[in-house]
C-alpha cells in the first residue's frame, strides 16, 4: 500500500471527513487571525457551516484594516455581518469606489446590530455618496481618526440619522467646522461622551470669532454628558475658559465625571467656583497656575485622579515634579488617590526617585507616562521600581517595546 497517496474526498478517511464538528470549531476559535480565520471558513460548506456556529465573540468586534484583503472584507461582511457588533474600518489608500461598496454593505450585512463604528479614512467625502446608508438603529459610538473634509453637512445628517449616540470621537481631525459643538448639541442629545483629541476648529471666515456660545453653552446644555477630552485641542481666535465651563456645568446640573482640556486660557480664575459633585477625573496643562490649581483642588473635592500633560514643558523635571505634587497633597480632598503626568526628555535620577517615593508612600499613587524611546529608569534598580509601582509607577515607551 502507498501510504503517499492521500485519500480520496470522499474516503471516510479524509481529512475533511473524519473531523467532526466540534473539532472543526476548536480549530476555528484558535485562529485569531481574521484573514486566517476568513480563509479557513471557505474551505468546504463544512467549514463554512461550523464557522458561522462559533461564539459570536470572536466576530463582535473586527478590524478592517489594509492587512486584510478587499475580497476578503467583502466576504466577512457577507457571510459574518449579522455577528458583527463593532467595526473598525481604517483604509487610508483605499480606493473612494471600494470604500462606498464597503460602506454599502456594512449597510446592507451589519445594520440591524452595529453598535460602534470607527472610521480612519483620507478624506470624508467618500461619505457624500452613502449618507443616506448611514442610519444604525443599535449605534452608540461613532468615530473619526485622522479624517479630513469633514463638513457641517456631513455632521448634521449623520447626528440626526442616529440621534441615539451616546459617543462621538473625532481624532486628529485637522479641521472641524466651527459649529461642531453647537451641531452635536442639537442633533446628539443623548450624548454622553465626547472627545476630541488633537483637532482644530477653524471659522473659515477671518471676520468670524469663536466666543462662549460656540464652545461653552453647546458643552453646557447637553444633559447627559459624562466625558469630555478636549486634550490638544487648537481654536481658532479663541480659549476656553475652565472656571465658565465648570460654572456652566454646575448651572446645568451637567453630570460629568470626566474633564480633561488643554490649550486653555491661562489667566487665574475667580476666587471660588461652584463644586460638581460627579466630577472624578479631570485632565489639565502642567503650566496651570497653581493659584487656580488650588481653587480646583478647594472646590472640586470629588476628584479622585488628576492628569497633567508636561510633555511640551522643558523646565519640568523630577524636581519641579515633587514641589507639584507637594503642592496638590497641601490643598487636595482625601478622595484624591491618583496623580499621573504625561512626559517627554523626562531623565530620572535614583535620588529624585527616592525623594518622591518618600513623599507619596502610603498617600497616594503617582504615574508617570514617558513618551521617550529610551529608557529613561536605567539608573534605577528594576526590584526598587518593582518594590514601589504601588506608589511611583513609571512607564515609557521603551518598556512597551522591550
């Protein structure tokens, strides 16, 4: 007997049949590959069948990004769609003909159950041309990184084709109409998270300028909001108040529990402002001025962490770092358990280590994310660093890729 030749398909001795079903979803559920996983589930009707019974997680969020093949895209919408919940489509070179034919079907395979949707395209005006697609009853966030062109038209059909969002993202979006606000404010009621990182608002106009009821007023009224990251964020001819938007919020009864800006004015603030009970997290500049530091420490006593971006701020080392700390544990409620700083070119010498440790242990947690390519810890003993994560936790980008 050859034992080279394989048998034949229909020999109970193949392969393909002598698997039985269970067998074939074990295999399935351990390809975590898409394109793998794609590729395996059109193997034969068998495959196909005992794919389509996998748990449904393994296929509630996907990512169609340039790694997987437009044909294959097409495929998982086709045959998977009613399984997906969350899709993240990031096709930055795709062509705008196989774009609408994607949007098309997310429409077609995906509606009746998509509950997030993050787009990162070139350009949105493919969207001119499937907006009328773009209604998803179960939608609750939806999302834009890194995509220009988008217009006031674009964001009035959107918002009022899915008046149930509770969270909008628009990334590193380079421009955004100035009316953004007041548009998420009338079309997005339900809204309960916005962010907005990195991104400009411009006026196209050079008379036009931006004022409170642009910016504040539209933040202030929407009466479910949570979240708001305004980190990085540029304005046109304008800066955003934090003491009129906190006394916006308080008037409003705004739940938000968290705040994070930057780019804001930097003036002192009125000697007092008004405490919003929810509010927990809350993100500022590191060049605040510790007067009004200190009158959002005396006042918003709910905090329980604190966010500084340092990252731009050359003068801000280990030393300035001790004397900020020091100065927040003087005026901060004892509901405040952590303090993180976001940092760049950020070198921590062992005695300046050891004088922080020594400062917060047993008092309150201090992060330190550094945005540096070399590891900036390296005179620091790794078991020391270990011994004292719970109260000085230090991360870079050095650690994630070693």
């Amino acid at each position: 007997m050859n034992m080279d030749i394989p048998p034949r398909q229909d020999s109970p001795n193949h392969i393909l049949n002598a698997l039985n079903n269970d067998c074939i979803r074990e295999i399935l559920i351990r390809l975590y590959d898409l394109e793998d996983f794609l590729s395996a589930s059109k193997v034969c009707v068998q495959f196909e069948e005992c794919s389509l019974q996998c748990p449904s997680s393994k296929l509630r969020m996907v990512k169609i990004n340039s790694y997987l093949s437009f044909d294959n895209a097409k495929t998982l919408f086709k045959t998977f769609g009613h399984l997906i919940r969350e899709i993240e489509l990031e096709r930055r070179d795709e062509k705008p003909s196989r774009l609408i034919e994607l949007f098309k079907m997310i429409e077609t395979f995906c509606r009746k159950n998509l509950t997030s949707l993050r787009i990162t395209i070139g350009s949105a005006d493919v969207f001119s041309k499937v907006l009328d697609m773009c209604s998803f009853p179960k939608l609750e966030c939806l999302g834009f990184d890194s995509v220009s062109d988008i217009t006031t038209h674009l964001l009035r059909t959107l918002l009022s084709l899915n008046p149930q969002l509770k969270r909008l993202e628009l990334l590193f979006c380079i421009v955004l109409p100035f009316e953004t606000l007041q548009i998420i404010s009338r079309y997005a009621p339900n809204i309960e998270s916005l962010d907005f990182v990195n991104s400009c608002f411009y006026s196209h106009d050079e008379i036009t300028i931006l004022t409170d009821d642009e910016t504040i007023v539209p933040l202030a009224s929407l009466q479910h909001l949570k979240e708001l990251d305004l980190g990085d964020v540029f304005y046109e001819t304008y800066e955003i108040k934090i003491d009129k938007l906190i006394n916006k919020f308080a008037a409003k009864n705004t739940p938000i529990e968290k705040l994070f800006m930057s780019n804001y004015e930097k003036e002192d603030f009125q000697s007092s402002l008004p405490t919003l009970k929810t509010l927990e997290h809350m993100g500022l500049d590191g060049d605040t001025p510790l007067d009004s530091l200190k009158i959002i420490l005396q006042y918003q006593t709910s905090l329980k962490s604190l966010c500084f971006n340092v990252r731009f701020m050359r003068s801000f080392t280990m030393e300035s770092l001790l004397e900020h700390v020091s100065f927040i544990l003087k005026f901060s409620s004892k509901n405040l358990s952590e303090i993180s700083y976001l940092a760049q070119e950020f070198d921590i010498a062992i005695k300046d280590y050891e004088n922080v440790v020594n400062l917060v242990k047993n008092r309150i947690l201090i992060k330190i994310e550094n945005f540096d390519s070399i590891d900036t810890t390296k005179d620091i003993p790794k078991h020391t660093l270990k011994i004292n994560e719970k109260w000085l936790c230090i991360n870079s980008v050095f650690n994630h890729l070693s």
